[in-house]
C-alpha cells in the first residue's frame, strides 16, 4: 500500500480588520515503512522531563501534540548533552503539528510553565 500517512493542514487568521487569507488547504501523503506508533497522554511538571516514547518507537517520525490543559503552556525540548533546546511552545488547549521529529533524537523532553499540565501525544515511527 502507499500513502498510508496523510496530513492536511491549514492556517487563518481575523483580527480588528486585519485579515490573514487561508490558503488552499494542503494534502501532502507519503508512505509509512512500519507500522509502530504512541498515542498517549501524559502529565508534564514544571521541570523538564522525559515524553513516554516506547522503543518501538526509537526512529521518532511524524508526530501532533496536544496541551490539554486550560491555563498553562507547555514547552517540547531536545536534549544535545547536558543542554535542552526548546523547539515548541504549545499554548493552552491548543495543538503542535504535525510535525516530522526526523532529527537523529530517539528522546523528547516537555516542561509546563507554572503547574503540572496534561498533553496528549501521537508520534509515528519514521
């Protein structure tokens, strides 16, 4: 089979008269060469720490994350020896992605701002 991950995205915007056109909404698919994948929610704290990631899962691809929580924005990082680079930051109820995570990282890090917040994650295996 092909094509067997399909994205569609779109952005917009409206505010005080200034409007920001929608694109056509785009369609891009690719095949998926496994079949390994996580879809999780997870509390996050206020230090960074560790996204639940299974092995199966080591070879990170295509991913969305969600921050479920109402108050609080959560930061995603990766970690190159003792330094945490944030690359996201997701504000309240709001989603990241999709993503492609094809970094050479097998390890992601989140941190919430100011209390522990709920997100809820899918990440394909590349």
């Amino acid at each position: 089979m092909a094509d067997e991950i399909t994205i569609t995205a779109n952005l917009a915007a409206t505010k005080e008269g200034v409007q920001v056109e929608s694109w056509p909404t785009t369609t891009y698919a690719e095949d998926w060469t496994d079949e390994d994948f996580v879809d999780r929610t997870q509390t996050i704290g206020t230090t960074e720490e560790l996204i639940d990631i299974p092995a199966e899962v080591a070879t990170l691809g295509w991913a969305i994350f969600y921050n479920l929580d109402t108050t609080n924005y959560v930061q995603l990082f990766t970690l190159t020896g003792s330094v945490y680079t944030a690359f996201a930051r997701i504000p309240p109820q709001a989603p990241c992605g999709p993503v492609y995570l094809a970094m050479g990282r097998t390890a992601l890090y989140a941190k919430a701002n100011s209390s522990s917040c709920n997100i809820r994650y899918r990440i394909l295996r590349a």
